[in-house]
C-alpha cells in the first residue's frame, strides 16, 4: 500500500493534482479542502488511500493524514462510498465534521449531495464512537488540532455542567474558536456565558 507521494505538483484542478515523483505521475482525486491547502505550491506530500476494484485503480490524495483517516472511516459506513466520502469532505472539514458527528447532527450531514437521512444517521450511529478517537489524536492528528479539539471538548462539557444545552453549547464554543483560536478554556467559558 501507498502511504504518501512526495513530489512536484503537475496538475491542480479542485477534484484532482497530479503528482510527479522519480518520473512517474500521479492522478490523484482530492476534495476541495486539499485543493485549498495545495493551491500556490509547487511541491507536496499528499497521503493516499488507495481504491482497488477488478475494474478501477484510483488513488485519493489527502492533505494530511487526519483527513485520510476520516475518508476511511467514511467508507467503512454501509451505503458511503469513495466518492460520497471525498464530497463530505469537501463541504466541511476535518474538525467540522468530527463536531457534526459528535453532537448527532444529521440535518448538517443530509445538506451533503448524495447524503439522505438514513445514510446521515447511519454515519453518526457508526462513526461516533470511533471519531472520538480521531479528535484524541489516537490516528495521527495534528497536534495544533488535537490542543484545539480537547479546548472545544472541555469548554462545552463545562458548559452542558452548568446546565447549557450540548448543541448550543457547541455552536457557540466552535464560534469563539474560530474567531480566536489561540483563546484559554476560561476565555473560552467566560466568553460563551455571555452569548448563551
């Protein structure tokens, strides 16, 4: 299996780059978060996941490895396959994602082309437990990301304490990060007693 291509960019267009690398050249399908983090270099490192059927070979090509490891666990959903991952993956991201499936919140899920209900409720019933894991850091999360995924955990099971709901919490907290991610949990709490 292909873990990484490192090499000159080629080829960048929103659903695909082509790498070259010892003179070989790599089409790889990416989504459109990896489109942005790509854009403006000449060189890269983009993680592969590759899909082998008897009549395809594709690769997929991921930023960092954090969004592979969503892709995968993606796919593993019955009734989600590659290509319903990679648009997912391109109308959120990683965090994102990982927020919608931790709080339940299968009407964000169903705004995703090619996503219904069942298949919405489907990943946050099969993917809950395992995303937790992700968010830890336990498959090779970034750890800028991992700080700020444990900031946003603590900060709304401090606020679901004081008696907050769990989705409003949520919203409110990811607000404050987004705005001022480099922010402290008492920064973070006392701001969000204020906009709750």
């Amino acid at each position: 299996m292909i873990d990484y291509i490192k090499g000159t960019i080629e080829e960048l267009t929103p659903a695909s780059a082509t790498v070259e690398t010892a003179g070989i050249g790599y089409f790889l399908q990416i989504s459109l978060n990896t489109y942005t983090a790509l854009r403006g270099k000449k060189e890269s490192r983009l993680y592969v996941y590759e899909a082998i059927r008897e009549d395809a070979y594709q690769l997929f090509g991921f930023f960092d490895k954090r969004e592979r490891d969503l892709f995968m666990l993606l796919i593993s959903v019955s009734g989600v396959g590659a290509s319903t991952a990679r648009m997912i993956l391109s109308s959120m991201s990683a965090s994102e994602l990982e927020n919608v499936i931790a709080s339940g919140n299968a009407d964000i899920l169903k705004t995703v082309k090619g996503i219904g209900l069942k298949t919405a409720q489907r990943i946050i019933v099969d993917l809950k437990d395992k995303i937790k894991t992700v968010g830890d850091g336990l498959i090779g999360s970034p750890q800028g990301v991992v700080a700020n995924s444990v900031l946003t955990e603590e900060s709304v099971a401090a606020l679901v304490m004081l008696g907050f709901a769990q989705a409003a919490s949520q919203k409110v907290v990811n607000k404050i990060l987004k705005e001022k991610p480099d922010s402290t949990i008492e920064q973070v709490i006392k701001q969000a007693l204020k906009m709750l």
